[in-house]
C-alpha cells in the first residue's frame, strides 16, 4: 500500500465513524493537538477535546434544525501530497441531510493536514468548506 492509499484509509475511516456516530472511533483518526474548522458555530476547535467539541456542535445544530439522518459521502481524492510524515488531502465530499420533511444537500471540499504517528496516519487539520446546503 502506498502512502497515499494510507492518506486515504484515515480520512474513510473517520468519515466512516463520524457517520456511524461512534465518538471514540472518530477521535481515533486525529492528534491530539487537532484543529477542526466547520461551518457550525463556533467555527473552530482545537486541542485535545477539539474532535468531541465539534461532533457535539454538530450533533447540537442537528438537534435544532431538526435534522433526524445526516451522512457525508466522500468523492475520490483530488489532491494527495505526501512529503516524508506529512500530507495534504483534498476530497470532494457530499453531505445529506434529511428531516421529518425535507431532505438536503451540502456539496463541498474537505481539506486536511495529516501526519504520521507511528504506523498510521493521524487527522492534524480538518476543514469542510462550500455553499449553503440546498433543498433537494
């Protein structure tokens, strides 16, 4: 496997456990001295409590928007760079969010820095950037 197959497998795999709402599996995949930058208030979080500050954030704006199913599906990488124990990814990515009756569609980028520890790579820098969800 590659390097980059590897940049790949953690940025699936966190997806995956944000997706399956397992917190401990989510936070796996990042340092400890993460910076995560959402379009959710409060827009950033960093450290070592930043991966449950923004799934609670997100979990919280669902709450009020009603929001009952939400799941992100990443597209293949654009851009994987890869320079001795750092990368850049660049991902395409679609989120779905559905309602009692309504559903939506968030189309954007996910950036993210990562770094290796040990024999894995870890989420240093993650950033989800794009239009407004729209009514599909």
């Amino acid at each position: 496997m590659s390097a980059k197959d590897d940049v790949t497998t953690a940025v699936t795999g966190m997806v995956a456990a944000v997706n399956r709402i397992d917190m401990p599996a989510a936070r796996a995949w990042f340092t400890d001295n993460a910076v995560i930058v959402e379009d959710i208030a409060p827009y950033r979080w960093e450290g070592p409590n930043a991966v449950e500050g923004w799934l609670a954030a997100m979990a919280g704006s669902a709450q009020r928007l009603g929001v009952d199913a939400i799941s992100m599906t990443l597209g293949d990488p654009v851009r994987i760079d890869v320079d001795g124990d750092s990368a850049y990814a660049l991902f395409s990515g679609s989120l779905t969010m559905r309602t009692a009756v309504d559903h939506y569609l968030a189309e954007g980028l996910l950036t993210l820095t990562l770094s290796t520890c040990g024999d894995r790579w870890l989420i240093d820098t993650l950033a989800w950037s794009g239009p407004n969800p729209r009514h599909v």
